[in-house]
C-alpha cells in the first residue's frame, strides 16, 4: 500500500545498477558484501604517499568503453561514467532496454553528485595557473557540473520526463529517490532513473577531507580503517562510485510485466540546523527523519526488521544514529539487524546511499545479513545489533536505510520486499 504522500500510486523498484570499489555489477557487489570483503586498500590512481591518510575504497578496474567509445571517455567525467554504467544496467534488469516506456515524456531522470567532476575540475585548473587560460578544456564546464550525468544518460535513452540533478553531500542519492518518487507520486512520471555517483577519489578530495582530520589513518591496515560502532573508529574512509535504481509506478510495472524487486514505501527528511559537519550528538533531527518515513510509509517501528545506516566509522556520526535509533524504536532496537556497508566500501559521497538502498534492497530479497566489518571492540555507546564480521540471515519484509550529508542533511528511505 501506498504512504501517505499527495497520491496513492505505489512506488516499486524494477532495476538496479552499481558501480563500487566492490565491483560493478550488482551480484558481485552484493556477494563481495556477504563473504566479508574489503573494497578498501592503498591508493593506485595517484600517489598519496606524502598524505596523512594514503588508502580508499577506489573504484578498479573499471571500463568506461562498455558504454562511450574511447574518444567520448576522454572527455566524460568518471562519476558521468559511473551513472551511465549502473544506469544501462538498471535499465536493463528492469526490461525497459529490449521494451522502453510508450511515452518518453513520461519517462524521467534524477541522477546527483555530492561534488561532480572534481578530478577534472582539479586538473583545469592546475592547467590554468600553471599554463594559462588557453589551456583549459573546451569540455570542462560540461564535464565538471553536477547535473551532466543526469543529462547525458537522459539523452542516452531518450527519455524526455522529468530531468535534473540533485547535490546535497552525503544525502544525494537519497534525496534523487525521494525526487523521483514524488514525480511517480504526484502523476507527473511513470517511470524515473534515480540515484547517485562520485569520483571522490582523487588528490584535491583527499587532501581536503585530510586536512580536516575527518579520515582514519590507519595507514597500516586499510581493510580494516573502516570500523563503524567499533569503540576505536578514528575516522572515515574516502571511497567512490555509485548506484541508480529504476522506479515505476506499481500499474506501469505490472502493466508491461516487469519483476518487482522491492516497494519504496515511504520516507522522511529532516534537518539538524546544528553544525556545516558535526552531527547533532542528541540523534533528535535523525530520529525525526526516521519517524517521518515511517509514517509516510505507514509502518510502525516493530514491522522493520533490518537498517543500513548511515554509519561513517567517526566517532560522534556512529553515537548519534545509535541515539537515534533507540528514540525511533526503543525495546525494539534489540531485534534490529544494523549493518554498515561503508565498512567494506568506504564512504562514497554522494554515491553512498545509492549503493546502499540496492544493499538492503538485496539483504531483504536473499535473506542474507551482510556483516558489518571490524567491530572487535563494540563501542557501548552504539548497543546495536551490527551483524559483527560474520553475515547472517533474515526473514525481514521491511528495512530502512539512513542517510546524513554535510549542512545537517537527514534522509531516510523504508523499503519493503516485493514479492
């Protein structure tokens, strides 16, 4: 059943597509997450030897010839790249490749970056100061701005809907499937593309996430940097790509026959109003988000059975969301399964709540719990439940996943499984 958003159309997901440090496909990622492997190592793009922190959850071994010739990669920013990959694989799951949607107009896309082509944006200027403004690329505006991936996959298919982007840090993807729906919601779309991406691994990133002391610097054992809920966590680990789900309708779904793999119920934003970074240590604009979806969602705190959280492995953001999670659900909290996928994938920005929601989208469908990673040493002050380092099983229908950026960003989506 619908939530109670300005229309009663069911929103479901019928596709789905990842890039990640992880992998590139939804399978592999999904897998890597359940066996307990880590995406995070080393730096190999650059050399980041000379920094305080030198590893991240980069993206490897990525082709981004599948989908542009070499001419067009050249001049395509990697996070474009990213989106135009899980995009077509999103598209393709959800059978709108062999079939596309009968009206294109009403057929639309919302796709966002946290910072867009950084690395470009970087190198361009690097060019200017160091060899004048004739050096700059004639590409560099429409490699470097934020909505270009959102347009170009757009363009790609020829879906003429309801297009842009949407920038607001670690909540973006987030906040492109609360965009999304709404336009499914409102009747203004049948069918929407939505998620996020980004290629935060690069130099400038580093040094200023660094420089800000917000990444761990355990240079020593980077698979085991990320450590959320873990009493010695000292910090993020930067990593990078993204994922984008395809939302329909339920009619325009079941009308063309298309496979229902989850239902977004409903969701919540809310703001903490505090601090440009540091999270609101009391969890009260957290848990307001979370109370939001649940009622949009029309769900109550004892039907959620699983939550991905946000859970960055610093020390304030993992306290609060625990606090937060106790004043959303309280004696419930003890049945709760908390796992933290940025502990094998780093945080991946603007892209992270995108491969999160495919995350629980496939923990929900399979059954399958994937671990949260290097908790040896569970910190008191997050008493969750947080699948410690070995994956487990569940019969949960329903999970949420959180999401918190920069600027006091709160998001939270509730997913049901959609069988």
């Amino acid at each position: 059943m619908a939530g109670n958003g300005n229309s009663n159309r069911d929103v479901v997901v019928t596709g789905m597509g990842v890039v990640t440090p992880l992998g590139h496909d939804v399978d592999t990622f999904f897998s890597a997450l359940v066996a307990g492997k880590s995406g995070i190592a080393p730096i190999e793009r650059f050399d980041a030897s000379a920094y305080a922190t030198t590893f991240a959850g980069e993206v490897r071994g990525f082709d981004p010839t599948l989908h542009f010739d070499p001419k067009e990669a050249q001049r395509t920013s990697r996070y474009i790249q990213y989106l135009m990959h899980a995009s077509l694989d999103a598209v393709k799951q959800a059978g709108l490749d062999l079939e596309p949607p009968k009206d294109l107009n009403r057929a639309g896309v919302i796709l966002g970056s946290g910072m867009g082509g950084m690395e470009v944006f970087t190198d361009n200027a690097v060019a200017m100061v160091n060899k004048g403004h004739k050096r700059v690329s004639p590409f560099f505006v429409p490699m470097a701005i934020t909505n270009m991936g959102s347009g170009m996959v757009s363009i790609r298919l020829g879906w003429r809907g309801p297009n842009w982007a949407v920038t607001s840090a670690c909540t973006t993807a987030n906040h492109a499937f609360v965009t999304a729906a709404d336009q499914i919601r409102l009747g203004r779309a049948d069918v929407m593309l939505a998620g996020g991406a980004e290629e935060s691994v690069c130099a400038v990133s580093l040094a200023g996430f660094s420089n800000m002391k917000a990444l761990s610097r355990r240079n020593d054992e980077p698979a085991k940097a990320s450590r959320p809920f873990d009493k010695n966590r000292d910090g993020f680990v930067l990593g990078e790509g993204g994922g984008v789900l395809v939302l329909e309708s339920r009619e325009h779904a079941e009308a063309r026959g298309a496979k229902i793999l989850a239902v977004l119920r409903g969701y919540g934003m809310s703001s903490d109003a505090y601090h440009m970074s540091a999270p609101l240590e009391t969890g009260d604009a957290v848990a307001q988000a979370m109370r939001n979806a649940l009622a949009d969602a029309g769900v109550k705190p004892g039907d959620v059975g699983v939550v991905n959280p946000h859970a960055t492995s610093t020390p304030l953001g993992d306290a609060a969301e625990c606090k937060a999670l106790g004043l959303v659900f309280g004696d419930h909290l003890k049945n709760l399964k908390v796992t933290a996928t940025k502990s094998m994938t780093g945080h991946l920005l603007g892209g992270t709540s995108a491969t999160e929601a495919v995350a629980l989208i496939q923990t929900l469908n399979t059954g399958k719990l994937h671990p949260t990673l290097n908790v040896d040493d569970q910190d008191p002050d997050c008493p969750v439940d947080c699948v410690p380092n070995v994956a487990q099983t569940t019969t949960a229908r329903i999970g949420i996943s959180n999401s918190f950026g920069f600027g006091g960003h709160n998001s939270c989506l509730v997913f049901e499984r959609g069988d």
